[in-house]
C-alpha cells in the first residue's frame, strides 16, 4: 500500500492527521483481528469528502493506530490520550421537567446509543459468522425483556414487503448503509445478521448490526426527556445483564465511528422554532452555548421544514450521559423562552 493521494480541497480530519510519517509508522501494524491501516482509512481515502475519514476494525485498532486516531479525537471532542470517561447513567440524577407540557414546541423526543459487543470485532472487521453470532445472541437477551420494553424482532433478511413496509411507515426500518459505511466494510453480506426490534408500545427500539452492533433507542411523540432517558437506561441495563458491552476506561463505550466514542449518545427533539429561526445568530448562540448541534428534520445535511429542528447534543466523550441529556434540555428550555419572546 502506498501513501494516498488526497485531492487539495480535502478537508477531513483523515487528510489532516494522516502524514506521510504517520502512515510509514502504522502501515505495517495489524491488530489482532488482522485489521489493517488500509483497512480503517478506506472510506476517507474512497470519499474525501467525509467529515472523519477513519473507522476502527476492533477496540484494540484505537491503541494500535493511535498516532492517527489520538489527535483526530482530541480534535473532534477535545478530549487528549491522558483524560478518563466516565459513564452515568442514573436518571434520578437528571433534572428535567417536561419544558412544554401543553406540547406547543416539542414534537418528539429520541435518546438512542450505540453499544458493540466486547470481545468481538467491530462492523468493519467482523466475519460473516461472528456477525450472525452477535445476532443470535442480541435476540435471546431481546427476548427477555419484560413490561413496557417486552416486543418482538424482525430480521431483514428474507423480511415480507407487508412487514417492510409497516417499519418503513414508521421509520424504523434502516437501509443498507451509504457509500461511507459500505467504503468502511459495513454493508458485507447485506442483510444477513441486521434486524430491527421493537416493544408494543413503539417507543422502543433496537437496530441490531446497523453502524453498531446495536442501536438502542427510545423515543415518544411530545417533551417528557425523563421519561425517555428513563426507558432508555431500563433496557440498556437488562441487556447488559446478558450481552457484555465493550467499553475502555480511556475512550468510554468504543463504537466503529470515534466521533460516537464516550457516552455514544444522541438526545435530541423534534422541535418548532419559525421565528428564532427567523434569526440563524440568536439560534446558533443558544445552541453553542449548551453544546447542541442544529440539524433539519430528516437528521444530518437535511433541511429545516416549517421552523422544525432537530437539536441534539454535540458532545460525547469526557462526560457523563446525564451531563450529555441536562446539556439538551437545558439548551431545549433556552430555546422554548427565546421562541416565546418573540411573541
């Protein structure tokens, strides 16, 4: 493998960080799953338009690529190879009334999280096998889940058009990945080993072999962010109970994609700003001030519709995920009372 050859107008944190000394260090490395260099710099190299550019095969590939993953992770969370992660996930520690209980800004709210399996590769570097093995035992710890979270798991492989279309319907369905994850090693063998899962109720959902080995989600139409962490944090702690997450005291919950590393949390909601929108400056100061990302409706590099917006946090990794859900709300709160204000 040779050094790559970037285009000028290359932006991404890969073409930054990727030196010509960095490269001659690590392109003979290999981790123990046998993931390589050329391996974890493929989607950059194939799509010099990524934001990132990197993916990990496997938790040890951020200790063995670390001259290459170190600075891109401080960079992106400003987070240096000395700090420490800590998790919390204790929902009476949130302070969160629901900030609009009649509902007039807030559409829904979702707090998902990404988790891999430790002792397994991840997405990039998994075998067929060890893939349909991470499935089979993500439906047994699935198949427990009692009360409220209780549902049921459809695999997409060989899944009828009637069930297609009903996830379709209610967006839980997830596609083959796009040219950035396939570039990553992420669409082998699609579909077999993904699924989705879901309670009764719909406010609770599971990707299994998506991006992560699993998407944990919990979601409801309206503002009550409690409630939802509360689901959230119930259903991750009774999986864990038969599924080991992989997690380092470093970096957090390790995910393929370092920029999910730490809490891998999005908090987000669904919410109605037409006249602060009105004024992008006022918005952004708001959201910067509590760390939030702004996104259109259908999530990343979408388009606001209606004065709707989908605000999350930005920071993941050196927090905790109650810091992560408080950092929402309070910024959602800011937001309610500016919107209000301009009558």
């Amino acid at each position: 493998m040779n050094y790559p050859n970037f285009p000028e107008n290359c932006k991404s944190l890969l073409c930054k960080y990727l030196t010509p000394e960095v490269f001659d260090l690590l392109k003979d490395r290999k981790t123990s799953n046998g993931f390589t260099l050329e391996q974890a710099i493929n989607s950059g190299v194939k799509n010099p338009d990524s934001n990132i550019g990197v993916y990990a095969g496997d938790k040890e590939s951020y200790r063995v690529f670390a001259p290459l993953f170190d600075p891109i992770i401080e960079e992106y969370h400003g987070f240096t190879r000395d700090d420490s992660h800590h998790s919390c996930m204790e929902p009476d520690l949130l302070k969160a009334p629901n900030p609009d209980p009649e509902g007039k800004f807030i559409l829904s709210t979702r707090i998902r999280v990404g988790r891999n399996v430790d002792n397994m590769p991840l997405g990039p570097a998994i075998s067929r096998e060890q893939r349909n093995k991470v499935e089979a035992d993500v439906i047994q710890a699935l198949s427990r889940l009692e009360g409220e979270l209780a549902g049921k798991y459809y695999p997409i492989l060989g899944m009828s058009k009637e069930v297609q279309d009903a996830l379709i319907k209610d967006h839980f369905l997830f596609k083959e990945g796009d040219r950035f994850l396939n570039a990553a090693g992420l669409n082998r063998d699609w579909p077999e080993g993904r699924g989705i899962y879901h309670n009764n109720d719909k406010t609770f959902l599971v990707w299994v072999n998506e991006e992560d080995q699993l998407r944990i989600i919990s979601m409801q139409k309206g503002g009550d962010i409690k409630e939802v962490f509360t689901r959230l944090v119930n259903a991750v702690k009774s999986i864990e109970t038969k599924i080991p997450f992989s997690y380092s005291y470093h970096l957090g919950f390790i995910t393929s994609c370092p920029t999910n590393l730490g809490t891998a949390m999005r908090a987000s909601v669904h919410i109605a700003l037409p006249k602060l929108s009105q004024n992008m400056e006022a918005f952004k100061a708001i959201t910067d001030k509590y760390h939030l990302q702004i996104r259109g409706i259908h999530g990343e590099h979408s388009e606001s519709e209606g004065g709707i917006y989908d605000i999350s946090n930005r920071r993941r990794l050196g927090i905790t995920e109650v810091r992560a859900v408080q950092d929402m709300y309070n910024g959602v709160v800011a937001l309610i009372d500016a919107e209000k204000a301009l009558g």
